[in-house]
C-alpha cells in the first residue's frame, strides 16, 4: 500500500510529532510504501495564489479555478505543488497529523490542502465524492493531538463534539474526494498527560496500525443518493423511540456489548446516523435512533439485527426539514 503522510507541527520534539515518526516507522516496517511531506520541515508555503501556476489563464483577474483548469490542460503547476499533487495523486491512503488549532487543521496544512486539491487536476468534471480521486477505494485518517480532554469533545463537554470538529476534514476534504474515512487516532490533553500514558499511546498508534487492512472505513452518503448529484438526499430520515417491554436481566446486560458493536457498526455503514440512551435510572426509559434509509421497512430490518431487539419495542417515525 501506497501511504502519504502530510505533517503539521513546528516542533520536532512535540508529542505530535513522535506520533508522525511511529506512524512513518510503522508503516515502513510493515512493508507499506511511505511518503511524507513534513511541512514546516518542508517550510511549506500555504498561500494559494499566483505562485501556484506557471501557466496564466487570465492576467487581469484571478480566479483560482480558472486558473488551475489552465494548469491541468498545460502542465502548468509549479514545481513544488507539482510534486505534492503527484504525491496526493499517487497514494492509497492518505494521513494528516496534526495539533488541534482553534477547532480545526494549522493553516499550513489547510493552505497545503487548497493549494494541492486543484480543480480539474484532482476535483470537478463530474470527479466527486465516489467518483473523486479515491473513488471511495482509497481511504484517509486524522491522526491528531489536542490540548482538551475526551470528555470535553464527547458530546456533552463544553467543546463542539469530535464528529462536528472533524467533519471538515473527514467529509469536506477526505470523502469529498472520494477518500474513505478511518477512524482518527486522538491523543487527548497531549500537553499534560504522563510520560506513562504518552508511550502507552505510541504502543496503541503502532497496534492501530498494523491492523489497518482489515479496518472498515466509514461509509459516507455517495452523491448518486442525491437528486441531480448535489440536490436533495432520495433517502429519508426516521427517528426511532426505544422502549422496554420488560426488566433487563441478567442475559439482557451479557448482550450490552454486543448490542455497542451493531450500533457502532451501523454507524460505520453510514445506516445509523446518531444514537442517544437514556440514563439507566430514567423512569420511563427512552432510546433514539436517527436512521438514514429508504423507507420504514428498511428501518425495522436493522432495529430486527440488535443483539437486544427481543427486549424492546420501537416506535419509527418519518422526520421532515422544518
């Protein structure tokens, strides 16, 4: 496998970057091709303008679209970009790590991001989410450090959840270009947690890994759901109250695990869009289940998959926009 590794920290001696070195040895070790661009190492400039082109479509004003169309029919990108497009085009997996910075990617790796997606060369002309580059074969992970904790991108902290912060990248640029996203790799509060927890990290990173081939990517809506490709989604949404028909057991708290794994397996499956239990001494108890799918039907054939299903009743539900 063809892996790109695109880095963005200034400091060498960062737990950031120990993490970029373990993923490079890893991979090396485990017999992928890595290549990397490391790029403040690279002194990288992300400005995007005319400096992007060798080629000029229209001296009196610039539109980088334009422009970039003109490159791609004349061979007309800077040698810099030229090489890091080459690369971008080249791999089977695609990396970014990172620091979280003000909720999302250092400007570095964002102007890399714009500078090297150039229409026409790598997106447009039809060239889309699972008909873009990666053609939803490749895939592309986050492997990223923050200074807040889990808790506090967990949903219920006081930062925007991890799904939101990480849905710029992983839908915007990965799936937007046909890459499929991996699960990121977090390394919580990496600023002050223990040397202890550090390496025990690296040791979890160099697992996750190894085992990269036998990972499912999650599956993201392709564009053929939607109406005229950019249109509204053919597919409807339906919430799903979860009640109880009985007391839980003693086998109904053995299949918790399991009932976990579906859950999170359709989520991965891109079927289950979001899921909320109620607390375990909520009286009534609730569960919701917002699915995305074709009709009702479809809903209750997967409600009828749940290691628990036997336990409970639901109650599906059609949602409209408001």
């Amino acid at each position: 496998m063809k892996v790109l590794i695109v880095h963005a920290h200034h400091e060498p001696k960062s737990f950031c970057s120990a993490l970029y070195r373990r993923a490079v040895d890893t991979l090396t070790a485990a017999g992928h091709e890595v290549v990397t661009s490391d790029l403040y190492a690279m002194d990288f400039d992300p400005v995007s303008d005319r400096r992007n082109f060798t080629t000029v479509a229209d001296p009196a004003y610039l539109k980088q679209q334009t422009e970039e169309k003109r490159a791609t029919d004349e061979a007309g990108f800077a040698p810099v970009l030229e090489a890091e497009i080459a690369k971008l085009e080249a791999c089977d997996l695609l990396i970014f790590t990172f620091p979280l910075w003000w909720f999302g990617m250092p400007a570095i790796l964002k102007g890399w991001v714009d500078r090297v997606f150039a229409m026409h060369r790598i997106y447009g002309n039809g060239k889309f989410y699972e008909n873009g580059l990666g053609k939803a074969q490749r895939r592309a992970m986050v492997i990223m450090t923050s200074g807040g904790s889990k808790e506090a991108y967990g949903g219920f902290g006081v930062q925007p959840p991890l799904t939101t912060v990480l849905g710029p990248i992983e839908h915007g640029v990965f799936w937007f270009n046909g890459f499929l996203p991996l699960d990121a790799f977090v390394a919580y509060s990496a600023a002050r947690i223990p040397q202890e927890e550090r390496t025990a990290l690296l040791e979890k990173l160099d697992q996750r890994l190894r085992s990269l081939d036998g990972e499912q990517p999650h599956r993201l809506a392709p564009m053929s759901d939607f109406a005229s490709g950019f249109g509204a989604d053919t597919k409807k949404r339906f919430m799903v109250t979860v009640t109880l028909k009985g007391p839980r057991d003693e086998k109904f708290k053995a299949l918790i695990p399991d009932e976990q794994r579906r859950l999170a397996e359709m989520k991965r499956e891109g079927i289950l869009l979001s899921s909320y239990i109620g607390a375990p001494q909520a009286d009534p108890w609730r569960g919701f289940l917002n699915f995305r799918e074709s009709g009702e039907d479809r809903v209750r054939e997967h409600l009828g998959t749940l290691p628990l299903a036997a336990y409970f009743d639901f109650g599906v539900t059609e949602l409209m926009t408001i």
